[in-house]
C-alpha cells in the first residue's frame, strides 16, 4: 500500500491511497472543517465520504509531467513509466499550482 498526502494552499487537505481494491482519496476532517476550505478539483467535491476508483483517478494523472519533463524524470530517478503512482509520489511535491502530493512512507 502506498499513499501521498494531497495538500491544497499549503494545508493538508487529505490522503490518496493505493491498495489492492485500486484507488482511494479522501479528505482530512480538519480540511472539512476550515470555512474557507476549497476542493482539490471539481471532480472532488467537499465530502466525508472517500472517493474510489480501480484506476489513478484522472485528475492526479494528469498532474504528472509529459514529455521531455517525464523522460528526465524517468531517466534521473530510474521511474518505471507505467507505475503511475509512483511518478505522482517523486515528481509532484511541487506541482504548478496549488496541489502538493507527499509521500507519506
């Protein structure tokens, strides 16, 4: 099992996991809480309940890099392209924009 904290704004707003089932993100009751809180994206409403998916849901896979910047990563840090987890975990801790994803070992 694998899993990366998502954080919006530089708060932590919940955790992805990758398990047998598939995919799993849901969202920290302390996120929830704050008034000002805004979804990771809009395929991620504001919810208690957790998302779940067989596949890497779309919006965290089109946050890994394409291109020139994927082949750099994949040759630099020895990535397997086909683990798509694994290059959201390495090369999205500083994505453009507001998300982070850290791993969370």
């Amino acid at each position: 099992m694998r899993q990366g904290e998502i954080w919006v704004h530089n708060r932590k707003a919940g955790m992805l996991i990758e398990n047998d089932e598939g995919y799993l993100f849901q969202y920290d009751k302390a996120y929830l809480a704050l008034k000002n809180a805004t979804p990771v994206s809009l395929t991620f409403p504001l919810q208690e309940a957790p998302f779940t998916s067989d596949n890497l849901f779309p919006f965290f896979d089109g946050l890994i890099p394409e291109g020139w910047l994927l082949d750099i990563a994949e040759k630099n840090w020895k990535l397997n392209p086909r683990d798509r987890m694994g290059l959201l975990l390495t090369t999205c801790r500083d994505c453009i924009g507001n998300i982070s994803i850290i791993e969370n070992e």
